[in-house]
C-alpha cells in the first residue's frame, strides 16, 4: 500500500521508537431497539440531539450527562483505540536496533574460539531481542480485540501483514530466509513488501528468535529452493536466520506506521468513527460506527475461545485426534508465550467494554442506557472471572495441557461464560448486529 506520512507523524514515530461465512442477523427488532427508539424520542425533546439520536446535553437533574452514542465512540477511540496502536507502533519501532545488536553479535561470534564472555554476551543479547518480540507480542494482542478500520480493510490485508496467526506458515518464512540471503527470486531482487503475509510479521519474527532447531520445516515437495540448507554449518544458519529477522523487524515497524497513519493521521479511520451519522461520514449513523467496534469484540468467540483453547482442549478437531488435549495446536508454539497472549486478550476486552477505565464512557454504560444493568454486571464478573482463570494458569500453556489440563478447561469455561453473554443480552439489548462469522454460531 502507497502512503504519504505527514512530518509531523513521521517525527512522532521517530521519538517513539526511541523512548468467515453465514447470514447477518439483526437485533434491531429486540428489546434494545424499543428502548433506543424512547431514548431517541426524549432526546429529540430536549434541543441537544447531534441529529443522531444521541442526547449532547445534560441529564435531567442537570449535572449527570445523558448517554450518547457519539461520547461512546470519542471514548473508545481517545481512550482505547488509539492509545493501543500508537504503543504497538513505539513497540514495533524499538525492534528492528534491538535485533540486529544481536544479529551484529551473532554474524561475528566464532565458536571455535571458545570465548565465553562474547557467548555469554550474544546469549543475553539474543534475550534481549527475544524479551522485545515479546513486549510487542502483548501489545498487539491487545490490537487483536481492535480489528477494525485499518486492520479489517481489503480482507483485513495489513492486519495479516502484522500478524498471520492462524495460519502462518514455517515453511514460508525458512524459503525467504535463503532468498534474502541470496538477494534474489528468479532474478528479481528480493523486496520483503512484495512477499505473502504468511513471510512476514510476528509469527515470522518468532520462528527466527525462538526456534532452535535449523533444520528447515519444509516437506520434501517444497525444500527444492532450499537447497543445501540442512548441510551447512550451524553458525552459517543462525547467521542467515538472524540476517532475515532483522529485515522482517524492519518491515513490522513499517506496517506498525502504516497502521498508525491509517488510523490517526488527516481524515483517517479514527476521525471517521468520531464523526459518524455526521455528512460525509461513511457510517450514516453512530450506530453503525459503534456495531463495527462491537464485531471487533468477537475475537473472543471464535479466536479466543476456539481457536486459542477448544482446539488444543481436543473439543474441536486438532492434528492429534479426537478429543485429545494437543499441546501443538496452541497459538504461540516456539515462544511458549499463548497464555500470556491470552491474559492480553481479555484485558483488551475490558478495556473495550469500559471505555479504557470506569471513569470513561464505554458499552457499559451503553447497557446501563437501556435498562440492562443486570447484562453489565454479568459481563463485568464473567471478564473478572476469565482474568482470574487465566492467571490461575502458572505455566506456559503447551505444559498445562499436558499436567494442568483441568486449569485450561476453566479458562476456556470462563471465557465461554463472556462470549455467552456477548452474542445473546449484550447484541439484543443494544440492538447490535452479529458479525456474519457468528451468525450461526450457537457454542
């Protein structure tokens, strides 16, 4: 994607990085949309509508604000959105120095000679960048309840540049390795912005930082272009495993300023939300805006819930069997980083639900606003509950499945119990539509 940065948000960057299928099915018959219409009509009462529905002034006893949509939406992008992606961004920005100061170690260690103050210092240079990929890891996994805008646009394209999970490929990223050290495919320069997504991003950047076996993982139908790989010398391939580490460090970074550009920069996607139901937004109603934050928030569901949990459970179908609790299927494989992952997750979601904190507006009081304070409370205790669960989990999730499977099965419960409420009371009371992936979705 062509993009122009403004100076002023190049500068920014700078200074940071130094410091699915199935029908739709709508709620807009539901009790929440009987109660918005009366909420809609005691606006338009009382000379302070945005022209929206949505009430701009003050309560009746004239000092609490009423609820509007239009606060909702300022809240969740001042307050959540944006704070999230301008820290992946600073994250993402602090990687590329961190990884090549071990590549710089590693191209250069000899380990014939036998020093052990150098080993010892490209090991923790190595932790270094592995402690960065994993700072960033976090912070995205709180970007992943916020697959919005940006991130969802052209079949979700960017997002899949950043991160490819579920389906990354090793296979993938093993092949580019020796092209760019190479230099070419077919006799076209290699240009890592031109490669698939399934080469790039945090996936990509944690098979090179964690994986300690250099064999490649290619079948024998697909290690044709690797050529003698298997046979050359470890250090040669820690080498030009780390080479290419440092180039994909280098166009996550990029990705993580297109995204932030996209989102904050002039008449990007985060003023479109704050300004929608306005003329010349593309959401006509603030509504709209907000049901596309409220799809965002079933990551939980099929992500998080199946993907992350059931899968590796055995309660779907994984690559071990039926049934069969797999410590393989889990997100984060090399890294043995999938329940903090997880932890990120759920704390994304409450910071969603709440609008960053109580203090703000979120869809918390976007429930209180339509008589369904019982659905809130649920919420709250099912979100406290899931956090509790996943804390519970004290190792890292391949070994809780193998010696703790019973810790797993509760969080997975836990996190049921939020997705339960989601896609019932939570989409009827705010006469929300279900995303299309959910639609038939009755777990």
């Amino acid at each position: 994607m062509a993009f122009k940065l403004k100076p002023l948000l190049l500068v920014t960057s700078i200074a940071l990085a130094l410091s699915g299928c199935g029908e739709s099915v709508s709620s807009s018959n539901g009790e929440g949309h009987a109660q918005q219409q009366v909420n809609e009509n005691q606006n338009q009462g009382n000379g302070n509508n945005d022209g929206n529905g949505n009430d701009n002034g003050s309560g009746s006893d004239g000092q609490t604000p009423a609820f509007n949509e239009a606060t909702l939406l300022a809240s969740l992008v001042d307050n959540v959105i944006t704070p999230t992606f301008t820290e992946f961004d600073s994250k993402a920005k602090a990687q590329p120095a961190i990884v090549k100061a071990y590549c710089d170690l590693e191209t250069n260690y000899d380990p014939t000679m036998g020093d052990e103050e150098a080993k010892a210092a490209l090991n923790a240079a190595k932790v270094a960048a592995q402690n960065a990929w994993k700072e960033t890891m976090v912070s995205w996994q709180h970007a992943e309840l916020m697959i919005i805008g940006p991130l969802s646009a052209n079949d979700k394209s960017l997002r899949n540049r950043i991160y490819s999970w579920p389906n990354a490929s090793t296979c993938s990223v093993d092949q580019d390795v020796v092209f760019f050290a190479v230099g070419n495919i077919n006799g076209n320069a290699y240009d890592i912005s031109k490669r698939s997504d399934k080469r790039r991003g945090l996936d990509a950047m944690e098979y090179l930082l964690f994986n300690d076996d250099l064999a490649h993982s290619c079948s024998i139908n697909s290690a044709e272009v690797l050529g003698d790989w298997n046979t050359q010398t470890e250090q040669a391939r820690k080498v030009s495993r780390c080479k290419f580490a440092v180039e994909v460090a280098n166009d996550l970074s990029d990705s993580a300023t297109e995204l932030l550009y996209e989102w904050s920069g002039e008449d990007g996607y985060a003023s479109q939300f704050k300004n929608a139901g306005q003329p010349g937004s593309p959401y006509p109603t603030t509504l709209k805006a907000i049901n596309e934050i409220s799809d965002a928030l079933f990551y939980m569901t099929e992500e998080l819930k199946d993907y992350k949990l059931a899968t590796p459970l055995g309660l779907f179908a994984n690559k071990c069997g039926s049934e069969i609790a797999c410590p393989e299927e889990v997100e984060s494989i090399y890294a043995k980083h999938s329940i903090e992952n997880i932890r990120a997750n759920i704390a994304a979601f409450e910071k969603i639900f709440l609008g960053g904190t109580s203090e703000n507006t979120g869809f918390d009081d976007f429930l209180d606003s339509n008589d369904a304070t019982d659905t809130k409370e649920l919420m709250l205790k099912g979100i406290t509950d899931a956090k509790a669960a996943a804390d519970a989990i004290s190792t890292d999730l391949q070994t809780a499945l193998t010696n703790d499977t019973t810790a797993v099965e509760h969080n997975h419960a836990k996190v049921k119990d939020v997705t339960d409420q989601l896609k019932n009371d939570f989409i009827n009371k705010l006469a929300l539509e279900l995303p299309k992936t959910s639609a038939g979705d009755n777990d």
